[in-house]
C-alpha cells in the first residue's frame, strides 16, 4: 500500500513562513521558470518541477515537461523529500519502491519511475517545498547532479526573498525612489549568481574549459548545422602521454598543474569560435569550426608542438592527437571514434604525434 506522507514536526511554522512568501497560486515568473528549465538540463531529465506544499495539496510554481498545477499533498512525492530539507531525496525506481509503487503518478498515465528532489529550505529551517528531477525511467544522480541542484535550489530561496522583499518595497510607496535602486540592486545580483551557475555547469572545474557535456551539446548543432547548410567542421583529440606514469611520480597535485597548463596551451592555439573541452580524465578535445581536415591537421600538429617545448616543472609532457572531419562524416558519434581512433593510431606509431581519420 502507498504511504501517505509524514506531517514534519515544524507544520505549523512551516505554513505559517510560506504563507509569508505569498507565493501560492501566483502567476507564472520567468526567474522560475529559468531555474527549473536548468535544472532539466544539468540532470538530462525531461520533467523538471518547483513545487511548494501547501496545507492539503502539492502546487507547482514552474514546470517542464509536465501538464499538471497542482495535486493532493498525500500523493506528492515532494511531500515526502521537505521531511529531510538537508539530504537530496532521490528514488532510482518508483515502481520499485513500497511507499510509491502504487502511486498514481507511478502507475497511471505519467508513469513516472526516476525522482530527485532538494527541498527548498529557509534560513528558520523550514522546507516550503521543493525542486525536483523526474524521468519516466529507472535512473541515477551523479554526484555533479545534486550539487547542481542544491545550488539551484539555494537560488530559488534567493528568489522568494527577492519576491518578499519587493512586495514589502512596494507597500512603502513613500520611499519609492530609495527602494528601486535597491530593487534593481537585488536583481543584477540574483541575475549574475545564476549566470555563474549556468556557467559553472558547462565547465571543468580543474581546469577551466568546457566540460564533456558542453562539448557533447555543441557537437550536436554543429552536427545539425552542418548537415543542413553543407558546412564542414572537424574534431581533434587530444590526450596526455604516458600521464599515469607522471601521477605516479610526481603526484596528483602535480598531474592537476600538468592539465591546467595544458588546457591553457590548447586554449590559446585555438581560435575564439572553436571550443576546447576536456573529455576526461587526461584527454581533451576541440571543436574547430569551418576547419577542414587539413586544417585540423595543422592545428593538431601546432597544439602537439607547443606542448613538447612548453616549460614543464617536473618532466617533459606530450601529447598524440587524432583529428577527423565532416567531409567524410555526418555523424556526430562516428566522427567522435574517427578522431578518438585516430589518437590511438598516432599513440600506437610511438606517441607525440598528429594522425587524420
């Protein structure tokens, strides 16, 4: 049998702390809304919520993937995940779960199966609702994922006292003019925290560049736009020599230097248009636009170069790069394993080399 949801033992100052956000059946707001279309994004899951439970019902402020404003408190799974408002409160399978198998979410028409939620905590403690994850498949969060989602839910706390604190500027009409720039104020501020946080979830945090999942994004519309105008492109990966070998020696600390002076390299042989990304690990790859084959091959073979004189504090790096084109490809995964192939090629020749697919 499902299991209706525990009532948390601060109710009363809960409710009483979310009816002073005056949040409740409010029109939709784009900052929300924002948040929520993020949050899908970083968590590749097609439905994404902020939901706020309320007395008797769960209501949803900002949606994606989902036709539904509000439902009964004692089927939300969000009724559950405010009963921890510090852990994320993550179900891998629904249907397998004996608190959700027979919910009606999980076993009528949504059929939902993944759900990952970050309660959206004040400052007094109290969980007002949540931000949620939800796919229609058995899944997991990485640990990148919810710590994306606990910033996350961090700005939208930020937001509801934004929202509170502008309904406050605006009943005192007679300090209109002082309370604008301080409205404004509030603003940029909240803007730019979630521009870092956009950025921050497309980039490596070791070493600066666009990470895999950036890389994977932009490949797909050069892709799409290269099929549809006739355009051409070309990848080049690259990765590190003997680069185990070097940890092992000299340590990981050292091995984080090696990669970020590399990425720098790389970076600044590449043009303002291309992209650089680091795959994993030792190995990084770019995205060189308008660039045919033989000048992927040049730019390969300058990034190598530049590498093997580089001033290296511990011993010297290289690095074999495999570089591939659209001319002979239009397929995003396949010209991924023609330049990656053609790394290995040059890896196996001896290293320190630039091979073309």
């Amino acid at each position: 049998m499902m299991s209706a949801p525990e009532t948390p033992e601060n109710e009363v100052d809960r409710l009483a702390e979310l009816d002073s956000f005056d949040v409740l059946d409010s029109l939709p707001e784009q900052a929300y809304d924002d948040i929520t279309m993020l949050a899908s994004q970083i968590c590749g899951t097609p439905i994404a919520l902020v939901t706020f439970i309320d007395r008797d019902r769960q209501w949803l402020k900002s949606k994606v993937g989902l036709d539904l404003d509000e439902s009964a408190r004692d089927v939300a799974v969000c009724a559950h995940a405010i009963l921890n408002p510090t852990d994320v409160f993550v179900v891998e399978d629904l249907s397998a779960d004996a608190r959700f198998a027979d919910n009606p979410f999980v076993t009528g028409e949504e059929s939902i199966r993944f759900y990952a939620g970050v309660a959206l905590t004040t400052a007094s403690g109290n969980a007002l609702g949540v931000l949620c994850v939800i796919d229609r498949v058995p899944r997991r969060l990485s640990t990148e994922q919810a710590a994306a989602l606990r910033a996350l839910s961090r700005q939208l706390i930020a937001q509801l006292e934004l929202r509170r604190s502008i309904s406050l500027l605006e009943a005192a009409a007679g300090e209109r003019a002082q309370h604008q720039e301080q409205l404004e104020n509030y603003q940029r501020e909240l803007e730019a925290t979630l521009s870092v946080t956009a950025e921050q979830s497309i980039t490596d945090p070791l070493t600066g560049v666009r990470n895999r999942r950036a890389f994977l994004s932009r490949l797909t519309e050069e892709v799409d736009r290269s099929n549809r105008l006739g355009s051409t492109f070309s990848v080049a990966m690259i990765d590190v020599d003997r680069f185990k070998s070097f940890n092992d020696a000299h340590g990981h600390a050292a091995g984080d230097v090696a990669l970020q002076q590399i990425a720098e390299i790389i970076s600044h042989e590449c043009r303002s248009t291309d992209l650089v990304a680091r795959y994993g690990g030792e190995e990084f790859v770019v995205i060189l636009t308008g660039a045919d084959l033989d000048a992927a091959l040049a730019l390969g073979e300058r990034i190598r170069r530049s590498v093997e004189v580089a001033d290296w504090a511990h011993r010297p790096l290289t690095v074999s790069v495999g570089v591939a084109s659209t001319s002979g490809c239009d397929d995003a995964d396949e010209l991924v394993h023609l330049a990656d192939a053609a790394m290995y090629r040059a890896k196996a020749a001896g290293r320190n080399l630039t091979f073309a697919a």
